[in-house]
C-alpha cells in the first residue's frame, strides 16, 4: 500500500486519502484511540518493517490529525497539543511494557506520526 501510496501522489491521482475518516478507504475498525483533533489507529506497514520489531508482540501504530492535513506546517496547535498527550501516552504504556518507542515523521498525501514499539533491551 505504501508504493501505491506515492505512486498516487507523484502522479497526481491520489484518490481519497487513507487516513480521512470520512472516506471510504478509511479503515475504522483499525481506530484505537480518537481525540477532538488527532487518532490513534493500528497501521499498515511493510512487512519489511515487522523485521525490526522482532521480538515485540505490539504492533506499529499512526497518530494522525482528523482534518486533513498534508503537511505538518498546517497542523494547527490544539492538533498538536493533543498528538502531543498521544505521544506521550504511548510512550508510558510502552515502557510499562519493557519498550521503548521510535516515531517517525511522515506524509503521503495526508501528514503522520508512525509509532515503531521494540524491546528496550
């Protein structure tokens, strides 16, 4: 999905935007955690990713605004704030868990934050 992903946005034919809600390509059942300005949801990842999490059962989650926003600069400060407290919620349940968290910044046509949880170990 991710090369389909940016093989729609270099071509111009992006389509709805996987990470609107109100889109039929958004996937609710993945939705974990909702906000007023920003969700958590279980995301879809390569499986060469999975390879770095070996040894963790928590799967890779996304924080992402719910308005549409394709770059970070739009983001507004509420949605920031509260993409803020998701942060660091997860944060706190991964390291009661024995993880730690890496985020990555990123968009396709619509800005995330991709949450990786491995071993602190």
């Amino acid at each position: 999905w991710v090369l389909k992903c940016i093989w729609a946005k270099n071509s111009g034919n992006a389509g709805p935007c996987i990470f609107c809600e109100d889109t039929v390509r958004f996937d609710r059942q993945r939705t974990i955690a909702t906000g007023d300005h920003a969700f958590v949801l279980l995301h879809k990842v390569p499986p060469i990713i999975f390879a770095a999490l070996e040894g963790s059962n928590l799967g890779p989650l996304a924080i992402s605004p719910r308005k549409h926003m394709g770059r970070k600069a739009k983001v507004t400060p509420l949605t920031r704030q509260e993409i803020q407290r998701f942060r660091q919620a997860l944060r706190q349940f991964f390291w009661d868990q024995g993880h730690v968290m890496i985020v990555t910044e990123g968009y396709f046509n619509h800005c995330i934050w991709q949450v990786f949880p491995v071993p602190a170990s």
